[in-house]
C-alpha cells in the first residue's frame, strides 16, 4: 500500500520544509498538503528531488484559509478568482510533476440559494476538469463533515455523485475521507465498492478525534485491506492530526508498508 504524509497536518513539530525529509525516513513514498503556494515551485521541487518523494495531491487555491474560507468554487462571485486558481495550480502541478489536484466546494453562505451554488460549483468543475484533462492531471472534489466545517456546501458522497453526474466529465473523481464520511454516513466499504471507479484518492484519520488508526472506532485492518481487495491501487493520504509525536505514532503503518517507519 502506498501512504503519503499530509505535512498540513503530520510533523507539525517541525518547520514545513523539514517535514518532507522526516517524512521520507519515517518510510513514507509521497507527500501531500493543503497547498503548495507559500513556497516557490523551485525550493519544493528541489525538495522532492532531493528526498524522492512523490507529490501525490495538493488542492487548487481554496480563498483565505486564516480569515475562514474552506475553498470558493462554489461561490457566484469568485468565478474568476477560481479559475485564475485553477491555471495557478496547473503551474505548481507541473513544476511538482503532480498528477492529482483537489477541489474544496466551500462555504455555503447564510440564506444564499443553493440552486445557484450547485450551478456555480458545476460549471467551476466543467472548466477545471477540461483544464486538468488537457494537463494529464486527474480533479477531485472532496466532500467534508458538517460537524468539523459547518456550512460546507458538499458533505457526502451522494451529493459529489450528482455532481459528478452534473458535471458529465470524466476527469472529475471524488476524494474519499474516511474520517469525513464515517462522521457523514458510515458504512465506508458498501460506498467504497459502490463508488471505486469513481474514486480518485483516499485519505484516512479515525473516529472521533481525527488521530491516528488505531485511535477510534474504525477497524482499519479490515477496511484497508478489503479496498485493496477491491482492486484500489492508489494513494492512502494520512491526514489526521497525531495524538503525540508524529513519527512516534506510526507503528500502525508497519503492517501495511514494504518500507514503514524507521524503528
């Protein structure tokens, strides 16, 4: 199986360009993170070169993330600001040899008409689905839990599916939170199996508390090994935050990684 460190979340103990070093000797093959953009496309390049990590996901501009935003690409007035974050992102992508983008739906906003939020969040999609198509980059959408981002416009995966459907292309996935959906719905494998073709990219914390497996209620033995029996192949991001030191709580990986964390 193939874990990708969320340095968003993972080795917060550290400054966040020596969390892909910490994250390569603690045995992982790819990292990911909420967005790559305070940092130029040179210096993380050079520092995935350099560690031979994998830069296997990171979501287009999502607003402003310290003022409360959770993305805009639902958001009538911010069209333009979403799809100039689009070709922002393709840079990076490029740069970082990503082949994965993902795309956080937002806020809804007080009493505003979801109609219209849908239509704004499908036609967004339209254009950046194109756009990654064009590029050989795979786009997501994620939906969130409403308890840890109240608001959020897309939060299970029956509403990502209409809007996949909506959408008509295919080059639009859906990324599969297993913490946000077992808090959203439950019954992880029976949507799993349902919806694997559909899915681009799966990340993982348990329940409650957003730790590591092993933490909470979810049997990660059997669900990760039965979507790898399932034929799923890619990515398992690990975006929980740990309940200690990050490399001390990552026994639970061993059993799963040719390489695992060093000793």
């Amino acid at each position: 199986m193939r874990f990708s460190a969320n340095l968003t979340f993972l080795y917060q103990e550290l400054p966040f360009l020596e969390r892909f070093h910490a994250a390569k000797r603690d045995g992982f093959a790819g990292v990911e993170y909420l967005g790559p953009y305070a940092e130029s496309k040179e210096k993380l390049a050079d520092i995935l070169a350099e560690t031979s990590l994998v830069q296997a996901l990171f979501n287009v501009p999502s607003g402003n993330w310290d003022a409360g935003e959770r993305g805009i690409a639902c958001l009538p007035d911010r069209v333009g600001e979403f799809r100039s974050g689009v070709t922002v992102a393709l840079e990076y992508a490029d740069a970082l040899r990503c082949n994965r983008l993902n795309v956080l739906a937002g806020l809804q906003p007080g009493l505003s008409d979801s109609r219209v939020l849908e239509d704004t969040l499908v036609a967004n999609l339209g254009y950046a689905a194109r756009a990654c198509a064009e590029n050989g980059i795979q786009l997501l959408i994620e939906p969130i839990n409403l308890r840890d981002m109240p608001g959020f416009f897309v939060s299970d995966t029956q509403f990502a599916e209409r809007i996949l459907d909506r959408v008509g292309h295919d080059n639009l996935f859906i990324q599969y939170d297993l913490y946000h959906m077992q808090v959203m719905q439950g019954d992880l494998l029976p949507t799993f199996e349902r919806l694997k073709a559909r899915i681009g990219h799966v990340q993982l914390a348990d329940n409650p508390g957003r730790h590591e497996p092993g933490t909470g209620e979810i049997n990660f033995d059997f669900v990760l090994r039965r979507m790898e029996q399932l034929g799923y192949a890619g990515w398992f991001g690990c975006e929980y935050k740990p309940l200690s030191n990050t490399s001390a709580g990552l026994g639970w990986m061993r059993p799963y990684s040719l390489e695992g964390p060093n000793e």
